[in-house]
C-alpha cells in the first residue's frame, strides 16, 4: 500500500458499496472494520488496524483479523478453517496487498448479493 491513509479512505467506500456486510464502529476514523455474512446471522470478521513508524520514518501497516462466530459454527469446523483464518488472511495480504486482500475477504462474504 503505498499511501497507509488510504486504508482509513477506502473503507468509508466499501461501506457505501457493501452496505449490508460493511460497518465501521467508530465511524470513518475507526480503527476496526467489522464484516458480516448478510446471510449467516452472527458470522463477523474485524479487521483491527495499526500504523507504526520505525525509527527511519518508515511506516508499516499492521492488520490483524479476528473472528466472532456462533459456537455451533466452531464445532461443525473438521478442518479448522476459522481457527487458521488470522493466519490465511496474512498470507493474502502477503500475495494480494492489503486493500486486494480486504475486497477478496469482504467479496466472499458478500459472495450472491447484489453488489
């Protein structure tokens, strides 16, 4: 990402854009992004998100997902899927960058909507 700002400015947009799954807690100046399945009640992914500026001035983007799903959903998971996502959502921030790799993760959610 090469302005770290321009997170804080997209997700005003996907907001707009994914209004049903989409919200921002703490306004347009939050530090969370919170995703929901339109279509499973209770499914969230929070993006929390951190600037830090080395001593250099250089600055690194730092994006952490949490999951908040129903207790029956953790115990139908076999293979684990919501409990390795943290580590898969830095993995495609790695290979897609941070704002492809938010739209990928809002657009599976979204995945039959009308967007």
């Amino acid at each position: 990402m090469r302005n770290p700002g321009s997170l804080a400015l997209r997700c005003p947009a996907w907001q707009e854009k994914y209004s049903e799954a989409v919200r921002l807690p703490e306004g347009a100046a939050s530090s969370c992004m919170v995703v929901q399945s339109p279509r499973q009640p209770g499914f969230e992914l929070v993006i929390v998100w951190r600037i830090q500026i080395d001593e250099e001035g250089k600055v690194l983007p730092k994006l952490d997902l949490l999951t908040k799903v129903p207790q029956q959903a953790l115990e139908l998971d076999k293979n684990r899927v919501l409990e390795t996502a943290p580590l898969g959502f830095r993995a495609l921030l790695g290979v897609l960058g941070i704002e492809a790799a938010l739209e990928s993760l809002i657009t599976s959610l979204c995945e039959g909507e009308n967007h």
